[in-house]
C-alpha cells in the first residue's frame, strides 16, 4: 500500500505547491501596493508643483524688491528736488521751471511705480495662496500615503503568512515521500509543468479528461506501483 499512499501525498504536495504559487500571484499583483505606488506618484506630482511655485514665488518677490527699491530712489529725488525748489537755493525762474517739471515728472512715475508695486503684491498673494493650497494637499496625500503603506505592509504580512504555512507543509509531504518518488516528480514537472498527478473518477484521468483503459484501470489498485495515464502522461490514482 505503501505507493498509493505516497502518491496521494504528491497529489497534496502539487496542491501545496499550487497554493504557495497563487500566494506569490497574489503577492506581486496586489491591490494595496497598487494604492500605494500610486499615491507615491501623486505625492511626487505635488512636491515638483510645490518646487516650482517655490521658485515662481522668489522670483516675484526679486521683482518687487527691486520695485521698492526704485521707488525709493524716486522718493528721495522727490525729496531732493523740494528741498532744492523751497529752500530759496534756486532762484533763477528757467531752473525752477525745470525744476517744477522735474517734479511733475518724477509724481508721475511715482505714481505708476506704486501701482506696479500694488500689482506685484496681488500676484505674490495670489501665488502664496496657491502655495498654501499645494502644501495642504501635500500634507493629505503624505498622511494617505502612511495608511496606504499600513495596509500594504499589513496585507504582505497575511499573504507571506499563509505562504510559509504552506512551505512548512510542502517540507512534512518531502520528508514523507520517497526520494525516488520526488525525483520523478520533478523530472515531469520540469517537462509538462504543474499538475503532473490526477486523480481518476469513474475510468477518467481528471487530467487529460480521456477515459482509461480498462487494464489500466485495473492496475490503479495494485499496490506499489505508480501508474501513468496512457494518454496524458500525468501520474495517476483512484480518488477515494
Ligand atoms: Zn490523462
């Protein structure tokens, strides 16, 4: 009896062998490292707007310090200029005509320069409002990201759980069949892939679906010798 019972444990040891491939299916394709790469995109999508809006936002400020700065050059020709026009230096009426004109222009330019500095200051608040948005986001998406890890993280333990039952399980069944056996075995493996032992039901090889002859049939019950199906190949046995 000792061949039948061995190959009912290779039947269970292609079982085994079975489950712990789907587990790694299961493991290379799952849904919770999908979430995470993606949200690990999403979150790089962020950072490089964030790089840029940075950068946008220095650069508008560099044009308004350089506005301001203007601006207080004009002040103190304005200033210069009154106290040259008031301060009784000046008398000649040609120069303080000039000097009136001087005057009107620089208000003018005066004027346009703190409209621009108006204007610079709505830009850059605008821009650091988008930045705020941009960092809240940031901050949403980094939190997400830790949940999504965890439940990663969570879902690989299970799976390589259930992996190593079954491991420690393919090594009880090697340990219990026949070396000889084992070699056969990898020798079909090797050459057709898995599902190398059926079962047979009712005269069919459950492998090749072929009805067995009736000699062969005969053989399934003779103890110790393993018995291959005549159209597939595959090892077979009586299911019980
Ligand atoms: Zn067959």
């Amino acid at each position: 009896m000792k061949k039948i019972s061995d190959i009912m444990l290779l039947w269970d040891l292609q079982e085994t062998e079975k489950n712990m491939n789907k587990i790694n299916k299961q493991y290379k394709s799952r849904t919770s490292l999908k979430d995470v790469e993606e949200a690990r995109a999403l979150l790089d999508g962020i950072e490089r707007s964030l790089k840029a809006l940075e950068e946008e936002l220095n650069a508008q400020r560099k044009v308004l310090r350089r506005l301001e700065l203007k601006g207080e050059e004009i002040a103190e020709d304005i200033q210069e200029t009154n106290k040259q026009l008031y301060g009784g230096e000046v008398t000649a009426t040609k120069e303080l005509v000039q000097m009136e004109k001087k005057l009107k222009l620089l208000s003018e330019e005066n004027g346009k320069l703190e409209d621009m500095v108006i204007q610079q200051m709505e830009k850059i608040e605008k821009k650091e409002k988008e930045l705020l948005g941009k960092r809240s986001q940031e901050k949403e998406t980094q939190e997400s990201l830790k949940e999504l890890e965890e439940k990663d993280r969570q879902e690989s333990r299970k799976l390589k759980g259930r992996y190593r039952k079954h491991k420690v399980s393919k090594e009880q069944l090697e340990a219990k069949i026949t070396s000889e056996l084992l070699e056969k075995y990898a020798y079909l493996k090797k050459k057709a892939g898995f599902n190398v032992v059926a079962k047979v039901k009712g005269g069919v090889c459950l492998g090749c679906q072929v009805s067995l002859s009736s000699s062969t049939i005969g053989s399934l019950y003779t103890p110790g010798i393993l018995i291959t199906c005549e159209n597939c190949g595959r090892l077979i046995f009586q299911q019980e």
